[in-house]
C-alpha cells in the first residue's frame, strides 16, 4: 500500500505534497463494524511530503492536529495546490466512548451517512477492511 500512495502522489502534476482519502469510514465499537461515512476530508488517513514538513511548523495538539496541519498547507502559497484525495485510500475511523473527539459530538452516530449513498465502492469498504485485517493478522 505503501508504495500505492507514492505512485499516487507521484503521478500528480504537480507531485502531491497532502494526499488524503476521499472518503472517511466510520466503524462504532471493532475496527470491523463500519456502519456508514462521514462527508468531508480525511485529514489523517494518506501521507504528507516532506516538503510539508521543512515548510511548516506546527505544535503538538492532543485533537483536530490533521485538521490543523491541512489548513496550513492549504493556506500556503506554494503547497496549496499540491492537495490531493484518492479514491483507493481506506479510512476507517473507530469511534468509542473514550475517543479524543467524543465531546464534540452529541452521540455515536452524529454524522453518519448510509454506506449505500456513496455507491458499490462504499458498500465494499467492510469486505475490504475484514480482508486487510485477516491479511494482517
């Protein structure tokens, strides 16, 4: 996968500097358990470029640090047009009671759109993410 995400970041013109995936899936409880998505970016899930990290400074937060370090890079005159989003990219964020972002959100499900919405490449995202975890296990 690794060398997956450098191809894609690569093949871009210019090269991408913040590759994310297009696509935040949310499983409640187990890794395994996606029940829907998320609308918007996935600012943890893909790679940063070096490039990212000799041209900004940023300090170490406990919450919204993705979010925090896209901001900049989009605020940034010389990487702003170097973001990018990959379908092939899988996110799959585990919420918990003990999650750093619990507090912010009314319940679980805040949020959560139906697999089915995003079409046949969502509704395969648990299959995909069960074979991966087998693969590693």
């Amino acid at each position: 996968r690794l060398s997956a995400n450098l191809r894609a970041m690569r093949s871009r013109r210019p090269p991408a500097a913040f590759l994310s995936a297009s696509r935040k899936y949310i499983a409640i409880g187990a890794i395994d358990n996606i029940v829907g998505f998320e609308l918007g970016r996935c600012y943890g899930a893909g790679m940063v470029a070096a490039d990212v990290t000799d041209a900004l400074r940023w300090p170490s937060q406990d919450c919204f640090e993705d979010h925090s370090l896209y901001e900049a890079v989009v605020s940034h005159a010389e990487l702003r047009s170097r973001v990018a989003e990959a379908d092939e990219l899988l996110y799959v964020h585990r919420r918990h009671a003990s999650n750093v972002t619990a507090p912010h959100r009314k319940d679980m499900w805040q949020g959560v759109l139906p697999l089915q919405l995003a079409g046949p490449s969502a509704t395969a995202a648990p299959e995909r993410v069960r074979a991966m975890l087998q693969r590693h296990a």
